[in-house]
C-alpha cells in the first residue's frame, strides 16, 4: 500500500535569537508584524519562556491581519491542531489561504490538504493538487509527495505513473521517508518505470533506516529471497525485527 501524509504542521522556528525578547515585544507592541511573528513563534515553542499558544495566537492574530504571511500560516496549524484555541478547520482553511497566495510554500500545501480532505472546505482535488504542485515547484517534499500520489492515483488529474514517480524521487531525493517507500514500490513492480528491483531495495533501504516500517518488512523480505539483493538470512532477521517493534 502506498503511503502519503494527509496533514503536515509544524510551527517555524524564530530567528530572532539574537534580539532579546524585550526589544521584540517592543517591536511587537509599537507593530512590528515581523517581531509578533517571532513572539508568537517563542510563546508556541516555549523558547526561553513558559509555553503559552494563548499568548502565541494572540500574537499571530495581530500580525496576520498585517498581512503577516509566517503568522497567517503559523495561525492555521493552531486552528487546524486545536492549539490555544478551539479547532476549526473552516478557519485554518482561511489563513492558509491568505499566506499561500503570498507564496508561502508551508500553507500552499497545508492548503492543499484542506482541499484533499476536505477540512473547512468542500473537497476539491483539482484545487488541491493546483496547491501542492505550487509548494512542490518550491521544494517541499511533502507537497511533492502529494502530487506523486495524486498523479498515481488519478486525483483531479489524468493518471500518469511516469509523472508519479518523479516526483516521488524528487521528495525521496530529499529524505522524505514515504516518498522513498512508494518510489521502492513502484520500481519493484514495474509501475512508471521499468521493473529494477536492485534500485527498489535502494530506496526501501533509505525509507527503512528512516524507520519506516513497512520498508523494513520489505527489505527483510528481499534479503530473505535475494530480490534486488544478495540473499542474506541474518540480514533479513534484522529488519524483520526491527519492522515488529
């Protein structure tokens, strides 16, 4: 079975390590949107303070409605989440949107995402891959993974396997753990790409050492028949262990 992350959140790191939080809430209480970002970002990570997403949300909020685009995305994981404040997709989906037609790549494919579930918008996945094909174009793996699923799939695309796969490898070229098993897969049956079983190994092996279960149990199966691999019964034991953990 293929595998594909239908949501992926995660708060941006501040940079404002080198401004000490008193000039930045300074900065913040005369407006600084840039400086309310990173506020909210040190409240929401607990960097150097007690973590506290009210406080967080509180100074997204001010910033986004600035045009903020970090802030305006950072305030749509928090509402997508539920963190410091009650969950609301219809909302997540708002925010998203403002940051995403800014060219943040984050909340074109979190956007992407409500499109694809259909979280506080109707399901769409003709608009939900035009959102991950603009973040993947920008080099987020994840959003490349997307667009290789949905190619593989047909999801408001025409099927095309050739066209899934490469941008399955870009992703797996760039560490994405799911994007390098459905690669593995791919190349062991054959599907877009001629049938290389060595090369299928290869990528089950980096999404396996990632700690990908399914690419463990996979390798443990090749090294137990000597598909693509030396047969190796030793081999094929330990990644069958480590898949059962």
């Amino acid at each position: 079975m293929l595998k594909v992350i239908l949501l992926s959140c995660l708060f941006l790191a501040s940079n404002a390590s080198a401004e000490s939080m008193e000039e930045l809430k300074v900065r913040a209480a005369e407006g600084d949107s840039g400086a309310q970002s990173s506020l909210g970002v040190i409240y929401a990570n607990g960097e150097g303070v007690d973590r506290d997403l009210k406080a967080a949300i509180k100074w997204w909020q001010l910033a986004a409605e600035q045009g903020n685009a970090v802030a305006q995305r950072n305030l749509g994981i928090a509402y997508t989440d539920g963190d410091g404040t009650d969950r609301d997709y219809s909302e997540a989906a708002k925010w998203y949107r403002l940051a995403a037609e800014q060219g943040d790549a984050s909340a074109q494919r979190n956007l992407g995402y409500s499109y694809y579930n259909g979280e506080g918008i109707d399901q769409d996945y003709k608009e939900a891959i035009k959102w991950f094909r603009l973040a993947a174009d920008q080099g987020d793996s994840d959003a490349q993974l997307m667009v290789g699923f949905m190619y593989g799939n047909g999801e408001g695309v025409r099927q095309n396997e050739k066209k899934s796969n490469i941008w399955y490898r870009l992703a797996a070229e760039q560490g994405n753990s799911a994007a390098q098993y459905n690669l593995g897969l791919s190349l062991y049956y054959g599907e877009g790409d001629k049938k290389d079983k060595k090369e299928a190994a290869k990528w089950f092996r980096r999404a396996a050492e990632q700690g990908d279960s399914d690419a463990q149990l996979w390798l443990g199966q090749m090294n137990l028949s000597g598909e693509g691999v030396d047969q190796n019964n030793k081999e094929a034991l330990k990644w069958f262990q480590q898949s059962s953990r």
